[in-house]
C-alpha cells in the first residue's frame, strides 16, 4: 500500500510572507514585521525591554534569528491545523528575545552604568514577574488540556510526540488543541 505525504497547509498570506522574508522582498518583509507582528513586538518590547531597547533593534535581530542558518527556524513553520504564522510567532519571539534580553540591554550609558538596572528592575526579578503572570494566566484557563498543552509544548519545551503520549493523544490532536490553546491564553492574558 502506497502512502502520500499530506501537503502542508500554509495560508497563503502566510505562503507570501515566508517567501517574501527569504526572497528579501523589503515592502512584504517590512509589513510582516511592522504591521502582522508589531503588536506581538510592542509587548515584548514593553514587558522584557521595559521600552529601553528600539523596536527597529529588535526587528533586525529577529529577521537575523529567522534567517539563522539557511532560514532554518522559519522553515519549521508548516501551517499545521490552521495555525497562521503570526500566531506560531508568539511563542518563538517571546523565547528569543528572553533568551537575549541580557545582551540587548548590556549597553552602558555614557557615565558607565548598565541600563537594565537604572530602574531597578533585575533579571531575576523580570523572569519573577513573566512566571506569575504566565501561571495566574494559564490558573485562569477553564480547559485543563489547554493549560497542559501549553505548559508542556511551550514552557517546559517538549516535543509534539512526548506530550501525545503523556496526554494520551495522537499527535495531529496536539498540535489542533495548541492552536485553540493559545487563542484562549492570549485571550486571557490580554484580560489582566
């Protein structure tokens, strides 16, 4: 028995911006970032960078990571059950620019002292914070599933496969509750 491999079902906007990004299409390269995901930007700018570091900084920093080794990272987007590319952002942006945070606010003024802790907020006390708000967001979630799924997929980082298996699901149902998850997360999270 013959079998085929389903194609990926990329929205099509989304098909635009992906081979915009890597064409280095300026116009659509500019509108994904500047307009798709700016709000997804503006947050974490304000929230990780507590608006001490250019949105433009950020934008060059994120295309460089997307284009990282042969655009590797973008290619990892497939469309899966729907999820359209600014929403698989979310979770990818965050990641990324927590795990810079340090080395895009070590740039010292002139007099020698380091900008992160001018407004006497600290690394530990910032991951504190996003960890309280994350967990009373996801304490909120009236589906357990979702919460799960997140906690697992996205925060503690495990694979599809693992956690069908740790949840008792195939794998396709995974990824179809992750996408309902996150609508409902960012839902909530937009609430507090």
């Amino acid at each position: 028995m013959e079998t085929t491999a389903t194609p990926k079902q990329i929205n099509p906007t989304d098909a635009l911006y992906v081979k915009a990004l890597k064409d280095g299409d300026n116009r659509m390269s500019r509108k994904f970032f500047y307009e798709e995901t700016a709000g997804i930007l503006h947050r974490i700018r304000m929230e990780v960078f507590r608006g001490q570091v250019d949105f433009d900084e950020m934008v060059s920093e994120l295309y460089l990571y997307l284009s990282r080794d042969g655009w590797s990272r973008l290619d990892s987007f497939g469309g899966q059950n729907n999820c359209r590319l600014r929403t698989w952002m979310i979770p990818v942006a965050w990641r990324f620019f927590l795990g810079i945070r340090e080395r895009m606010l070590s740039s010292r003024n002139a007099d020698g002292y380091d900008m992160a802790t001018l407004d006497g907020t600290s690394d530990d006390d910032l991951r504190i914070q996003i960890a309280i708000d994350v967990n009373a967001v996801l304490r909120k979630m009236q589906n357990r599933r979702y919460a799960d799924i997140i906690r697992l997929l996205l925060i503690e980082g495990y694979p599809a496969q693992d956690v069908a298996e740790m949840l008792g699901m195939k794998v396709a149902n995974v990824y179809n509750l992750k996408h309902r998850a996150i609508v409902q997360f960012i839902e909530l999270y937009g609430q507090r």
